[in-house]
C-alpha cells in the first residue's frame, strides 16, 4: 500500500477551514487504513508531524430513483492533529 494511496482527498467544507488556524485537518482515507498507516502517510506527503489521528467511519447514503434503491459509497474520515512545532500544511494555507 502506498503513502499516496491512503490519503484519497481533502475535506474542503467550512467546518474543516476552521481548524486550519490549529494545525487540525481532515481527509478522506482509505477504508482499510488504521491510525497509524494515515499518520505515515500524512508525514510522509506534506513532510510534516502528526501529534493524533482520530478516525470516523461513514455509511452510504440509502438513494431512490424512481421504484428502484441503492446506497452512496460509504468511506472513512480521519482528523489530523499536527504538533504545535510543525509547520503547516501548504495546501490548506493557501486557499485561506
């Protein structure tokens, strides 16, 4: 499993942004990763330090078209914390 394969994308909600000026971010991750596969991942990426992970898993969505039903795909969430002596992560300064 690679770094760049565990982290699939950044939440971008306005409830995220507010915890940008903390060093907390949050990303959508694989599945199958646990705490400490996405603290790598994050380190390695953005070249930063993790201070905690907390993790969230999400069910799909149950939608209907017409007569027939299905689900949205269900996905995990994990909160970054970063160390209060690690810079931040470039990506979210800039679209603040």
């Amino acid at each position: 499993m690679n770094n760049y394969d565990i982290i699939i994308k950044p939440v971008l909600s306005e409830k995220s942004y507010n915890g940008v000026a903390d060093k907390d971010y949050t990303f959508i991750v694989m599945a199958q990763a646990s705490k400490t596969e996405i603290k790598n991942a994050v380190e390695h990426v953005f070249g930063v330090k993790v201070a905690r992970v907390n993790v969230a898993n999400y069910d799909g969505k149950l939608k209907r078209m017409g007569r027939t039903q299905g689900r949205r795909s269900s996905y995990k969430k994990a909160y970054v914390k970063l160390t209060a002596d690690s810079k931040p992560i470039e990506f979210f300064e800039s679209l603040s």
